[in-house]
C-alpha cells in the first residue's frame, strides 16, 4: 500500500531525512516513534503528500506521487488519504456532521450522499446524538473522533495520524487507540501512525523508530 524509496529531505543545511526506504501493507497498522526532532512528522508528511521529497519516490496504492501534477496529487490526496492530526482542526461555526462532510463536498460527492455517511460514521464512532453540536459543544474526545469520522468519510485507502492522541487526556487516548485497531479489523484501514506514546505505538502490527533522520525496526534500546 505504501513503498518510500530511498527518500531524503533537507531543510537548509539540516538534512532532515537521510535516505528512508520502507514498505507498509494493506491493513497494516505501523507507529512511527522516536525523540522529538528525529524527523518523524517531517516522514509523515512527505508520506503523506502534504510536502515533496527532495529525492527518492513515494508510492501510494500503486501511484508514484512525483508523477502527479499539483492538481491531480490534491484529488489524489483528498481521495486516497485521511488525516488525523493532534489538534482536530474542525472549523468552529460548523456543526459536527457538516465538518465530518467537507471533504466529500470537496470531492463533488452529492450532498445527500455525504450526508448519510457521514451519519453512519458518526454512529459507528457513537456520536450519532452529537451530530447537530458544534466543536464548542464537544468535549476533547468527541472533537478527535470528529476529526477520525471526517478523515474517513471518503473511504480513503491510507490514514496517517499524526500525535493523534497527544491533546487527550488518558481515558479519552485509550478509547482513540481502540479506535484505530477497530478500523483495522472492520475496515482493513491501513494506518500510520506518529506518536510518542508508548501504549500506542505498542498497539500497532509493527514499530518503526527514527533517529537522526533513519529508520530502525522496533524500539530504541
């Protein structure tokens, strides 16, 4: 589902990204770990199409990113991939279901249609009785499943998740943990996940470390 090829990155004289290759499967479950710098957000990122490599190739379902014009990788991206960040990033005069249906408005997706997943998603994440509050009516918990409902809502193939959990309080982080391994058994969601916390990143099928800009198979010892 995901292949990076030798991928690097520099930030002036910062080299961020020294060489990544990696390969992720369909239904996989990966956390990315490592100390704060390391280059683990800047990875997801590029993982991600939200920012280029400067070299090296990434290819997502099949599709070498670097091939795509600016146009094309946005619709890819708005297809393809749901994001999930540490601050939900729902826009405040919107309503719950109508955050969780922006992205399928984007995609021309008719609005009856977006609607109604929206619902079944919102359900799925039991906040079908939320769906007419707004962010400010949510608690920290219900906004990041917001957030999850309205990553999905266009049946993406690939969820990144960037500290998704790091703005939670515990008993809300675990149920967002759940959450993601949920998606995997029902969904076969593939999942990349950034996080510095442990339970986490003990949850996923396999762990990724990163260290001055490598990767290494497991924890750091």
């Amino acid at each position: 589902m995901i292949e990076a090829r030798d991928v690097t990155k520099s930030y002036g004289s910062l080299k961020v990204l020294k060489g990544i290759t990696l390969g992720i499967e369909r239904g996989e479950i990966v956390s990315i770990t490592g100390a704060s710098g390391a280059g683990k957000s800047t990875l997801l990122h590029i993982l991600s199409t939200l920012d280029k490599a400067d070299s090296g190739d990434v290819v997502l379902d099949g599709i070498s990113i670097r091939e795509l014009t600016e146009p094309k990788l946005a619709e890819f991206r708005n297809r393809k991939i749901g994001f999930v960040f540490q601050f939900h990033h729902l826009l405040p005069e919107f309503t719950a279901l109508e955050n969780v249906c922006i992205p399928a408005f984007i995609s021309r997706t008719p609005a009856r249609d977006a609607r109604k997943r929206a619902m079944e998603l919102l359900a799925f994440l039991n906040l079908a009785d939320r769906a007419s509050h707004k962010p400010s009516e949510l608690s920290g918990g219900e906004q990041q499943r917001v957030a999850v409902a309205r990553a999905l809502i266009n049946n993406p193939a690939i969820l990144m998740a960037d500290e998704p959990s790091g703005n939670l309080d515990s008993q809300n982080a675990q149920q967002l943990h759940q959450l993601f391994i949920d998606l995997k058994q029902q969904f076969n969601q593939t999942i990349v996940i950034v996080t510095h916390n442990e339970e986490l990143a003990g949850m996923a099928d396999r762990r990724l470390n990163m260290k001055d800009g490598l990767l290494f198979n497991g924890p750091l010892i």
